[in-house]
C-alpha cells in the first residue's frame, strides 16, 4: 500500500515529512484557489528533495504543466478537472511523468465517461466531490467502489485520518487495484502545514496492520 501526502509546501515540515514519514510520493498543488497552492518562488526550494512528486492540477493549460514539471521535477501528473481525454493523450506524448486521473465522487460514478482514459493514465484517484477540487476533509462511500470495472490501479482519497487505517486495509481485500492512499486535511495544523506525527502514527499502523494480515493469510 503506498502512501501520498498531498498539500505540501513548507520546507521544514517537507524534510520533516521525508526523514520521519517516508511517503512514496509528496503531493504539490499548483491551483491558485487553493490554500496550499505552491508558487514558483518555492521551485528552488522543493525541487532536489529526495521524494517522488506528484504535481496537483485543475483545469490547467498544456504550457504551464509542461513548466511545473521542469521547475519542481515532478515525477507524476495528478488531473483534478474537467480535463479531456485527448488533452492527457498529448501530455502523453510531451511527458514522461505518470497521469493520475481523478475521479470526484458524488452519490453515484457513471464508469462509461472514463473508459477513454485507460489507455492514457497510470491510475485513477477517487476523491469526495467538492467545488474546491480536493482538501474538504470528508469521505464519500466506499460501496460504490464495488462496482469499478476496470483493470487500472488506483489510489483513494477524501478525509482520511489516523482511525482509517483498519478500514482501508478492510477494503483492501475485496479491492485489488487499490494500490494506495493520498492523506491530505485531516493531517494538518494549517493549510499546508502537516502534523508529522499523526502522519507517521498513520503509516506505522498500515505497515504494522498490513503485516499482520498477510502473516495470518
């Protein structure tokens, strides 16, 4: 189960969040309506830390990804608009970050709008369905995970906090593409400031969880 921590910005709690937590990837979000928007001036910053990046984007222009990536050497492409599937058919083509595509989750999800993307992306990423694109801290339902039909990996989000982890590791049986999680709000002390003990209290219990299960197995 790898694990994304998303909304980082501040470079003390970053190198806090690689020495103690080790997450597989670190979330960046370059939307401006966002209170953890991460601006050029941080590039020199960020840039060299030694994570995986994940750059966060709505609805962005082709030229102003292609430059996050060289500016902050982001290493995934997280999509959380209305992007076409001909638009991330060309970041193929001008990329060769992976393409995560979310999927924002309502009451129900009408799989068919999706099935252009598979060819293209890497995963897909549910995330409860907000205006503010991500970061409300509140879960949808799970059960309607039941009915994915496709053979892509994909990561969950949407107000997980430290009493999750026995709850994903629970729907981590009956979900073989669930390949990981992306912890955001309920982690944090401000907008953008992560509590590193809450987060590495999170990770432990799903190393230490997760063992165990396979042990019993």
């Amino acid at each position: 189960m790898e694990v994304k921590v998303c909304g980082m910005r501040e470079p003390e709690n970053v190198q806090g969040l690689i020495q103690e937590v080790k997450p597989d990837w670190m979330g960046l979000i370059f939307y401006e309506k966002s209170p953890r928007f991460v601006p050029n001036s941080s590039a020199e910053k960020l840039k060299g830390v030694p994570v995986k990046k994940v750059g966060v984007f709505v609805n962005e222009e082709m030229d102003q990804i292609l430059e996050k990536i060289e500016k902050f050497d982001l290493k995934a492409i997280q999509l959380h608009g209305k992007e076409s599937p001909e638009m991330v058919r060309e970041l193929v083509n001008q990329t060769d970050c992976e393409l995560w595509k979310v999927i924002s989750v309502k009451e129900d999800v009408d799989w068919a709008l999706y099935k252009e993307y598979l060819p293209h992306i890497d995963l897909f990423l549910f995330d409860t369905a907000t205006n503010a694109h991500g970061g409300s801290g509140q879960k949808f339902d799970w059960g309607i995970l039941k009915s994915y039909p496709f053979e892509k990996d994909y990561f969950l989000s949407g107000g997980l906090d430290e009493e999750s982890v026995d709850e994903i590791l629970e729907f981590a049986t009956h979900s073989p593409h669930l390949k990981g999680v992306d912890l955001n709000s309920k982690f944090e002390l401000s907008p953008g400031l992560k509590d590193i003990q809450k987060l590495r209290n999170f990770k432990n219990h799903l190393i230490n969880s997760d063992g165990n299960n396979h042990k019993q197995n």
